[in-house]
C-alpha cells in the first residue's frame, strides 16, 4: 500500500508539474500576441488619421520612428510566430499570424514577404 501512495503522489506531483508549464506556455503566447498587437498600435498612431502605408513605400524612405515601429514589429511578429511553433502550432502559422493582425507591408518586406 505504501509504494502505491508514492506512485500516486509522484503521479500527481507531475501532473502538477505539467500543468505549470502550459500555463507558462499559454502565458507565454499571449504576451508575443499582446506584444505585437501594441506594437501595430503604436506604429498606426504615428501614422496619423489619413495616412496610409502602401507596397510602393519603403523603409527608407520613411522616417526614424517609422522604422524603429517596422523593426519592432517584426521582431514582434518572428516571436510569435516562434512561440505558435513551440507550442506546435507549424502548419499556417504564417497565414494564422496575417489573418489576425494587419501587418504593414513595409514589415512583410523586411520578413521576406512580398505582397503578402
């Protein structure tokens, strides 16, 4: 009976176990979403009401807060698309990622993304 009480607490001393890391995994997620999503904020802000970035602008020609948004927008974007991959989410993580969040063409460029 004893050892059975071991296994029995082990067992759930690793579900335990477990469970904090997908809670970690899940918070993890969330943060590069939030991260992104603030940085998209951020970069439609300094756009301004009327202005809008299109494929014929490119990063140099805008200005210095324009391509410090871009780049952090696109390390933003590389992280969660790092952080869907750990988690196993592999199969249209790029198309998950653009289908919910609007993605300036500018950082798509520098992703390597043209016309996407």
């Amino acid at each position: 009976m004893q050892k059975f009480g071991l296994q029995r607490k082990s067992s759930s001393q690793y579900r335990a176990i477990e469970l904090e890391v997908v809670k970690e995994q899940a918070s993890a997620l969330g943060r590069a979403g939030r991260k992104l999503r603030l940085s998209l904020e951020c970069y439609q802000k300094n756009q301004g009401p009327g202005s809008t970035l299109d494929a014929s602008n490119t990063l140099e020609a805008s200005n210095t807060s324009d391509i410090t948004n871009i780049l952090e927008i696109t390390n933003n974007v590389w992280e969660l698309m790092l952080q869907r991959e750990l988690l196993g989410f592999t199969e249209s993580n790029l198309q998950w990622v653009l289908s919910n969040y609007v993605i300036p063409q500018p950082a798509l460029d520098r992703l390597g993304l043209h016309n996407c």
